[in-house]
C-alpha cells in the first residue's frame, strides 16, 4: 500500500485541467486559511501533474522562520517539526527563497542542511505576490529533470498569490497552524507504538514513524522489505475490515505483522477506533501494541509454570518411589535432623518408635526408652562430624511383647552443599538371630570338638583291636598250618593200616586162607566197606590239607575232552547200571584240546557224576562239554533230574563237611568233603563251580576251566 500521506481530495474530472484550474481558484478566493489552501493546491498538483511529492513552506514575519504548512507523498520524519530560518543565507531553500526564478536542485545538498525532500531532485518555486517581489514561501516539488511543468509554474504563482493575500491579513503565528501540526506530529512521533490514522476502508492518512516502518517502505528498500510491507498492508487492512468497528467503539484484536527489516513475526494488539470529523469525514486511529515479548514471555512464563508442574509431580513421584521403597526394606530406617528430631522412618521403625493404638503402659513406656536410647546414639554420630559412617549396637525392646532387641545400627549423615550436616539417615539391623547363630555355632564347634575327641580315642581303639586281629590272624594261620601238617602226616600214616586192612580182608573174602562161611563173607564184607568208607575220607582230608598247605602240585598235559567224559561215564559204568536212570553224554563237536591237569579234572567230573547218580532217584543225569570261545574256556556240566537243593543251601554245599539233611535217615552216604574239594581244585587250575538248582526238580553244577590253565 504505497498511500499517499494525505488523502486524495475529491477533485473535478480529470481532462477538464482548466475546470479543475478554475475549482481551485474559486476555493481559493474563499479560503482565508493558508493551511488549507497549500493542502488543496498541492492536493490539485499531484491529481493534475506528474508530481508525486510536493511541500509547502510559508515564511513567518514574526519568528522570521520558514514553516512545513502542508505535505503530500514525504515521510512524516522528514516534515515533522521542520523549519528553516531565513537568517540561514547559505541555506539552499533560504537561496530558493531569495531567488527570483525556480531553482532545481539536484540530489543532496549538503549534510549540514535539512530538506523535506532529501536524497531526491526538486524544484523550489519561490511563492511571492508579484514578480520582482520578495518571496513569502517555497513550493517543493519532486522532479525528474530540470524541466518545469507548466502546471507547478501555474500553481507556484497563484498559491503566491495567495499566500501573500492571506499573510497581508493574518500572520502565520496566528494561525499556530504550525505549532499544532507540529505538535501533533510530534505527540504522535513520541509515542513508541506504531499509530496510524486510516479511513474506513484502510487507506492511509497519517502514521507516525514506528507505523511507517511498518507500513511504508522507502525508495531503496529491498524487494523483501517492500513484500513485508505489502503484506502488512493486506494483513491490516484486514484486521480493520473484520474488526467490527463502531462509532466511538474501541475494538480490540491481535495482529501478526512481519518486521520488513528482520523478517521475524511481530504480534500486536490493535486498538483502533472510529473518530469523525467535519472536514475529513470519518476515519479510523488505531494504535498497535507490540506484544511479541509479552506473548513469548507469557508463553516463557506459562512453559516454566507447566515445568514446574512437571517437576512438582516428579518431586511427589519420587518422594512416593522413596517411600516405598524404604517402606519395603524390613529392616527399621530413620531420618533425623540436626536437632535429633525423627523427620522420617519407615513402617518397620514406626513400630519401634510410634506409640501404639492401644492404650498400653507399659508398651508406651518402651517406646520411650527406644526413643531415648535411638538420640543417644545420634547424639554420638553428631558430635563425630567428621566421619561419614558410624555404626554401633544399640538395646531395644519390641514395644508389644517386650522382647528385648540388640539391634545393630548403621548411621549415615547427609551435608549440604555447604558442607553442614543436614540429616542422619539410621538403619536398624536386628542381631537377635546372629546372636542365636553364633551361640548355636559355639555349641556346634563344642559338639564338635567333643566330637572330634571321641572319634580319635574310638580310632585309638581300633587301631589297638586291628592289630589284636592281626596278631590273632597269624597266630591262627600258623596254627592252621601246623594242622594241614599235622592231618597230612596223619592222613597218610591212617592209610598204611588201612590198606592192610582192605588187603586182608580181600584176602579172605577170596578164600586164600580157606573156605569162608556165609555168616564170615558177611561180616569180612561189612568191613571191607567200611574200611573203603575210611579210606575215602582219608584221602579227602588228605586231599584238603594238601591243597591248604600248598602241597598240591599240577601236573599239566594237553589232552581231550570228550575221551575224559567217556573215561568218567565208564569208570561208573557198575553204578549207572545198578539204577534206573538214563544217563549220556552230549559233547560238542570240535572241542579244542585242553592244557590243564587232566587227573584233577576228571576227580571234579567223577565227584559231580556220582553226586548226580546219587541224588536222582529216577530220570536222567547227562554230561555235557562245549566252547566257549569269548572266554576261551571249556564249560562242563553235569545235569539231573534228582531231588534239587533248597535256594539257601546252595552255597553252603561247597563247605567243607557240609552235607544237607545230615540225619540218619538220609540214604545217601558220603563224606561231605567231595564238592569242596572240587571247588578248590578248579580254583586251582583257574576256573570255578557253579550251582543251578530247584527243590525236586533236579541241579546243574557247571565247571568252567580255561583251555590253557596258567601256571603258578
Ligand atoms: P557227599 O560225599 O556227602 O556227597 P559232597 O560234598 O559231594 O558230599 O556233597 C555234599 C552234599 O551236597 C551232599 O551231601 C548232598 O546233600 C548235596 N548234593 C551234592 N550233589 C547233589 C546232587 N546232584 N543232587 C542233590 N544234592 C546233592
């Protein structure tokens, strides 16, 4: 909005210049104010010429001053309060004044002189009376060259004219035209909001120069600025078209301008109200406010306000953590001040140190004593100031039960910035059960040195039995050993008589000492059997102790099998036959040979047959011999279907004189040494005897004896 700073007057028809001419004449015939006749005639210059800018300055008699009386298209800084003195010789417009012919002057002058018009081209028209008279004002008027228009020398001479008329009645102090002017300019100047004076519709009339930078832009302005200033202009102009302003009505709005020079948002409050007035109709003022830092303060104010919020319910958020968590710790902790005054505890304290609900003596007492005993204990942290930890025992009792309390307590003091001590935090720790803990551990290490002691006298003993044993032991197997010498030499010394015996009596019972009666061979042949009775118990007890003293030697070849079993099935050949039972062999073919001694295998083998002959009433008995090659063993079992033996007695058959049911109704015979001599010699030649066996349904001994028996 490049406005013109005076409103554009309602003029004639433009192209009827001398109607035009002859209105302003005529208004200024009738005019008797120089103010307004140098507004209308420069109001008439520019509608009717190419001037853009044109100021009036009037010479005053008295103060001897030329002054501003009106102004089109200058800012209002550069009219307002301007004057030049005459008394100014030098001054170019006193020149302009004095001179008799328009002067075009071109640019600026000189820093020293002021003009309305600086930094452009203008003319000054002297305005005088009569030619060859002394000029009573100046008309300036912007130009583009050092041409003049015809219509400003026109109007130069009849404002003249005019101005002289009007002087010659009134002087320009009179009028205080001027001072008033001027004095509004400056009022208005002075006020640092921007205020400026519109019509209805927007248009410009007045503004001082906050509004102007606003609102005006100069020639040199950038196109930036000149679009700030556009913009203003729009946004302003808005802002009063929507404000619904009344007569006399003060409307109050905000407004977002743009600041030409930064760029940056300017909020304002515009204040603006209608005014009217005789000569200029209605117009608006409007005064702009700038509240850009009281927005952004209040916003400041408003941002801290919610901060502060924020770190209120932080504060309250955190005293709560705070508190549940010194809540959650079971053990009792306090906060005191500097006084000793409890400021904070937790649940556990408070029932050590709060007063309880019920109405208890003796419990109010014990709180009491608590209390008493809890600031004596700070009392001591506060005088040691300079330690940071303190830590001490202190006697509570549970205010309720009265159960007394060794409570260990660890204090902590907390400095302010300044170093002071502000509070002591006190954590309670109950001992009771590290006190109970370290009496039971001391009975345990009692208990267990007493423990200990046992132990080492029980040690002492035993040591003393084990060699007791021991020295028994090698008493008994020396005596063991003198027994096995002892049976050995008597064994063989019983068989010398026997065999006598046996040898008589086979004797007589072949008649070589003569005929024998029945009755004789009866008895010669009991005591035939007996003797042999004999002589096979002899030879097993020999048997025994030679194999106990050592004495039994090996006498290993490489021999068959199957030739061994066939030599035992035919050496009991009598005795198969006297019975009933079925009796074979099963033997593997391909038995490899064996090395091992082959008398003591058949003794086991002949031992186990006739034991099976004998305890097998009816059925079978079978001998068996196989491979077994993982082992490298030859298995030999003999297998009947007898009377069995009871689970119990399965490894008691192997004991020397065992024979099971040993009562005189047993037909059976025998001397109860021949399994454990077996089980001994196979032991001997590296192998073993097992025993498979049911109670009347028959036994299996198995012999397992390796191919090659290792020498010892
Ligand atoms: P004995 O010379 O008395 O037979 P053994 O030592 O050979 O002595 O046998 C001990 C006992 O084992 C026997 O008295 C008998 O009770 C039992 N016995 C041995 N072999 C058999 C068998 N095949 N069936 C049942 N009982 C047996």
């Amino acid at each position: 909005m490049s406005v013109p700073r005076v409103a554009a007057p309602a003029v004639p028809v433009p192209g009827f210049a001398t109607n035009a001419k002859l209105a302003l004449v005529e208004f200024l015939l009738t005019s008797i104010d120089i103010q307004d006749s140098a507004r209308r005639s420069i109001e008439w210059l520019v509608a009717h010429s190419s001037v853009s800018q044109a100021v009036v300055l009037v010479a005053d008699a008295v103060s001897n001053e030329m002054v501003l009386v009106a102004d089109h298209g200058v800012p209002s800084s550069a009219v307002v309060d301007f004057s030049v003195s005459r008394a100014d010789a030098m001054h170019p417009l006193v020149e302009a004044l004095n001179s008799p012919d328009p002067v075009f002057i071109e640019g600026l002058i000189s820093t020293r002189y002021r003009v309305p018009l600086e930094g452009r081209s203008f003319h000054a028209i002297p305005l005088r009376a009569e030619e060859r008279e002394l000029g009573q004002g100046l008309l300036l008027v912007n130009a583009i060259g050092p041409e003049l228009d015809a219509d400003v020398v026109w109007l130069g001479r009849t404002l003249g004219k005019q101005v002289s008329r009007l002087l010659s009645r009134q002087s320009l102090s009179e009028t205080r035209f001027g001072q008033e002017r001027m004095l509004l300019y400056s009022i208005i100047n002075a006020v640092t909001d921007p205020i400026l004076l519109t019509d209805t519709e927007g248009k410009l009339i007045i503004a001082n120069s906050h509004a102007e930078k606003l609102f005006a832009a100069p020639e040199e302005a950038s196109e930036g600025w000149r679009r700030a200033v556009g913009l203003n202009n729009m946004l302003f102009s808005a802002a009063l078209s929507t404000s619904a302003v009344g007569m006399a009505e003060l409307a109050r709005r905000e407004l977002l301008l743009v600041d030409p020079l930064e760029g940056s948002d300017l909020l304002f409050e515009l204040l603006s109200s209608r005014a009217k007035d005789e000569r200029q109709g209605t117009y608006v003022v409007s005064i702009l406010r700038n509240v850009t830092d009281l927005a952004r303060a209040k916003e400041e104010i408003e941002e801290s306000y919610r901060t502060l919020r924020v770190a209120q319910a932080e504060v309250r958020d955190e005293r709560h953590r705070l508190d549940l968590i010194i809540d959650s710790v079971a053990d009792p902790i306090l906060v005191t001040d500097q006084e000793g005054d409890i400021v904070l505890m937790n649940t556990p304290a408070e029932r050590l140190f709060n007063v309880p609900g019920v109405e208890d003596e003796a419990a109010l007492r014990r709180v009491q004593a608590n209390g008493a005993n809890l600031t004596s204990f700070v009392s001591n942290v506060l005088t040691r100031s300079g330690e940071q930890r303190y830590r001490g025992e202190i006697q509570l009792a549970d205010p309720v039960s009265g159960r007394p309390l060794p409570v260990e307590a660890l204090a902590g003091t907390i400095l302010s910035e300044q170093g002071e001590l502000m509070w002591v935090v006190t954590i309670l720790h109950d001992l009771t059960e590290a006190i109970e803990k370290a009496r039971l551990y001391e009975q345990l290490k009692e208990a267990s040195q007493e423990l200990e002691q046992n132990v080492q006298e029980a040690t002492a003993e035993l040591a003393e039995q084990n060699e007791l044993l021991r020295r028994q032991h090698i008493a008994l197997e020396q005596a063991s050993a003198l027994k096995s010498q002892f049976l050995a030499n008597m064994s063989h010394e019983f068989r010398t008589p026997l065999n006598a015996i046996l040898g008589y009596t086979h004797m007589l019972l072949n008649n070589v000492t003569g005929q024998v009666t029945d009755p004789q061979r009866k008895s010669l042949s009991r005591i035939d059997s007996n003797a042999r009775h004999l002589l096979a118990l002899i030879n097993d007890i020999l048997d025994i102790t030679r194999i106990e003293a050592g004495r039994m030697p090996l006498n290993i070849t490489k021999f068959g099998v199957t030739e061994l079993v066939d030599e035992v099935m035919s050496e009991l050949e009598p005795i198969i036959r006297r019975s009933n039972i079925t009796v074979e062999s099963q033997m593997r073919s391909r038995l490899p040979p064996l090395r091992s001694d082959r008398q003591k295998i058949k003794q086991i083998l002949l031992n186990l047959l006739s034991n099976a002959l004998k305890f097998t009433p009816s059925g079978s008995v079978t001998m068996s011999a196989a491979y077994d090659a993982r082992g490298n063993q030859m298995v030999m079992a003999v297998r009947d279907t007898g009377i069995g033996i009871a689970g119990e007695d399965q490894s008691r058959v192997f004991e020397d004189f065992r024979q099971l049911d040993s009562s005189p109704a047993r037909g059976y015979g025998g001397t109860g040494l021949g399994l454990s001599i077996c089980r001994r010699l196979s032991v001997m030649l590296g192998g073993s005897i097992e025993l498979e066996s049911q109670l009347g349904k028959g036994s299996t001994f198995t012999l397992r004896i390796p191919v090659k028996v290792k020498r010892r």
